[in-house]
C-alpha cells in the first residue's frame, strides 16, 4: 500500500480526535500464540508512519507487560500518540476478579502510569463494570485522576445501557469499548443508540471477529495451543463450519470490490458512523498495513444492504466467550 496517512475521527462529541482507526495492541503480549517483541515495536512503528496514532492496551494483557511494551515504543514521541489504557480486571493466579472500588482506581491509574512511562494517559476505560460497586463510586473515583492530570478522557468498556446512563451523571464519558463487528452486532440492540444520544464515542474491539472473518482461518488446527480461541465456542464444531459459511459470503462480496475479506468487514464497521474507530489488533506490520488500507474501501448503500442480508444480527453460531457471559457489564475479556 502507499503511505496515505490515516483520516481522523472525533470520539462522538468529546473532543478527542483520533485516528480513523486504531491498533489493538492485547496480542502482542497474550491470547493469541507467541509475540516477538521486535516485530511487535516495528507493527506500532509502522502504525505510526501510516498516522494510524490511537493505542490501545490495558494493565490486564500479560500482565502488564503489553504496557511496558507500548510505553517503549512511545519514548521520545509521547505527542504523537492517543493512548488508551484500562483498568479493573484482576488476575490473580487461575481467578480473575473486577475491582471498581475507588481506592483501587487510583492505585491501578498510578501503576499504569509507571509501565508506560508517562505523565498522563488521553483516554482510561474502566475494562468491565464491577457489579459489587455503584459505578458512581468508581466513574467519581476516575473523574478524580481528570481533576489530577493524569488522565485526559474516561471511558466505558462492554457497559451496559443502565450503567452508561448512571456513569454520564457523574462525568462526561468519551467512548465505549464494545465488540462490534459482521458476527457480533449485539450494541446495535439498545447499547449503541444510549451511547449516542451523550455523545459517546464507540471504538469496536475485534472489528475482524478475532481474525476470522480475514478468512485466513480455515480450520480449527489453525490455532497453537497457546492460542485461546482454541477454546472458544465459535471456533469449534458445527459452529465453525457454520461460520466458515458466512466468512465464505465476505470473501465472495470483497473479491468483486477488489479488497480483502477483512479490508470490507473493517470498512463495514467504519461505515457505521463517523463516531465509529475500531481496533484492529495485529502484531505482525503487514497486517496492520492491510487493516490501515481499508479506511479507502468506499461502500455504498446497496453494499451495506447486502452485508446486512449475509450477516444480520446473530448470525454467529456459538457464544462469544467460552463461559457463561451477559453481555451487559460482562467480566469477559476482551
């Protein structure tokens, strides 16, 4: 591809411009098999020749090692970067638990600060509501690391719309992080619209539903051992073939507009709205190149009218995450 740079979106009515799109940096450091380092720092090098300048990361993704990596790949260009970055998913050994609590906000900010070796960070997301603590308590304990300066913007992830409406009436809310893409249209049910009419921005995870809709997967041996979709029902069995179907459709539609299957399931997602920036994750530059490459892929009404009749609401076979899972204030990670 040629080095157009990336357009810019603004996060809903927040004021936070960012780039069309943004690189899910979780890979890098977990889930999906073995990362090596260096072509992890060159896949946000390469992101950020292409303007492609919205990270996300989280203090949960290996642990806290994928913010020690982004915060080296930021040294020296700390300007150039809108940085995101989550809290309140909690690992401890076999057992995660969610902490909303306030004192623990702060001291979850603190550290994050320390891995990425900054002063502030532009947008901090509570990673999953903490159903044992009101979400005033926490959005308040957040708006306290506003007052500070350590933070520049909150937001929300996987939030349910009871808890958007109680969070907006504590302080102003930036984005949601939400699963969004051909196989899992879940927010566009009541999520979504709550989001918009405050102004709240929607930044999609696993825009490409974790790879598979590339079409590169083609079978479930496909996947390492360390690879978590191993263990996840939508790539398993009957649900597999049934989906394989459906990424079978994509391909078919991408190949006549002249793109890949995952440059049109990223352009459908971006044609959502102008208040719509997805994260593809990618540690490999070639792919963050393929993915950058999509902000062009132009689709018209009668494209879209076809994308929604060959995935429409539910169309996945199997459940998004292998454990039971609501989709409101969930504890899954993303």
């Amino acid at each position: 591809m040629t080095d157009h740079q990336v357009p810019t979106r603004e996060l809903g009515r927040s004021g936070l411009v960012v780039s069309m799109q943004g690189l899910g940096c979780m890979g890098m450091s977990q889930s999906y098999g073995e990362a090596d380092e260096a072509t992890s720092l060159a896949t946000i090098d390469r992101a950020l020749e292409l303007g492609v300048f919205f990270l996300d990361t989280a203090d949960t993704y290996g642990l806290g090692h994928n913010e020690e990596l982004v915060g080296r790949a930021l040294r020296g260009r700390r300007d150039r970067v809108v940085l995101a970055t989550k809290f309140s998913i909690v690992r401890e050994g076999d057992q995660t638990r969610i902490d909303g609590r306030p004192e623990y906000v702060h001291s979850a900010c603190d550290a994050s600060l320390r891995r990425l070796g900054v002063d502030y960070i532009d947008l901090y997301y509570q990673h999953r509501v903490d159903r044992t603590v009101p979400i005033e308590e926490t959005v308040g304990a957040m708006a306290e690391l506003v007052a500070a300066g350590k933070v520049r913007h909150l937001g929300l992830s996987e939030a349910s719309t009871s808890s958007i409406e109680r969070a907006v009436a504590v302080h102003p809310i930036a984005a949601l992080q939400s699963e969004w893409s051909l196989w899992t249209r879940d927010i566009e049910t009541e999520v979504l619209a709550t989001a918009r009419a405050h102004g709240i921005g929607i930044v999609p995870f696993s825009p490409l539903g974790r790879g598979f809709l590339t079409g590169a997967i083609t079978s479930p041996e496909d996947f390492g051992p360390d690879d978590f979709r191993r263990n996840n029902p939508r790539f398993q069995g009957e649900n597999f073939d049934r989906n394989l179907r459906l990424v079978g459709a994509v391909k078919e539609m991408a190949a006549e507009k002249g793109c890949t299957a995952g440059q049109l399931a990223l352009a459908w997602v971006m044609a959502q709205g102008p208040d719509v920036v997805p994260i593809p994750g990618t540690k490999r530059p070639a792919y963050l190149e393929e993915n950058a490459a999509a902000c062009w892929v132009t689709l018209s009404a009668d494209d879209l009218a076809r994308l929604d009749a060959v995935a429409p609401p539910g169309v996945a076979a199997g459940e998004r995450y292998p454990f039971a899972h609501t989709y409101g204030d969930s504890p899954a990670v993303s």
